[in-house]
C-alpha cells in the first residue's frame, strides 16, 4: 500500500485556506445588507430588506458551518498522515525484524 503523505497534507491545507475564505464570506454576508439600505429603499422597501437580511443570514450560517467542516477536514487529513507514516514505520520496523 503507498500514501503520498505530501498529497495527503496538502489537500489539509487547501482545506484551511478554503475555511479561511468561507469564513471572510460569511462575515461579508452577516454584515448585509447595510444600515444604509433602510433609507435608500424607504418604509415601501422594508419587506424586502427583512427578506434579504433573513437570506443573507442563512447564507452566511451555511457558509460557516461549511468552513467548519473544512476545518475539520484539514484535522482529518493531517492525523491520517500521520497515521500513514506511523503504519509504515512499524511495519519496516516488523518486517527488518523477520530478516
């Protein structure tokens, strides 16, 4: 059996940086829309903004959990390196044994 224990990490950090990126939209979505919008669009426009705050706050919650379960993929990728190289050296080290 071959890992490639490199491929293996860099997959983990890619990741990271793709939970680092979800993690910017959703504080970009969580700030929408603005404070500003209300008096730009009026009492008239108030059902829409409540609409999109409500859209944009879901987006922002599923672009969060998403990064959290990147996050947790990078864990994972990494300790199952390491498991890979931990494997291979006890079983050098059973098989230097029998010869």
């Amino acid at each position: 059996m071959f890992a490639d224990t490199d491929a293996i990490r860099a997959f983990g950090a890619a990741n990271s940086a793709h939970a680092a990126d979800l993690a910017a939209v959703a504080a970009a979505l969580s700030s929408m829309p603005g404070a500003a919008a209300d008096s730009m669009l009026g009492p008239i426009g108030a059902r829409f903004l409540a609409a999109l705050a409500g859209a944009t706050a879901e987006a922002s919650h599923a672009a969060a959990a998403l990064g959290e379960r990147l996050a947790a993929g990078c864990d994972t990728a990494h300790a199952s390196a390491a498991a890979y190289e931990n494997a291979d050296d006890r079983t050098g080290t059973m098989v230097s044994r029998v010869y």
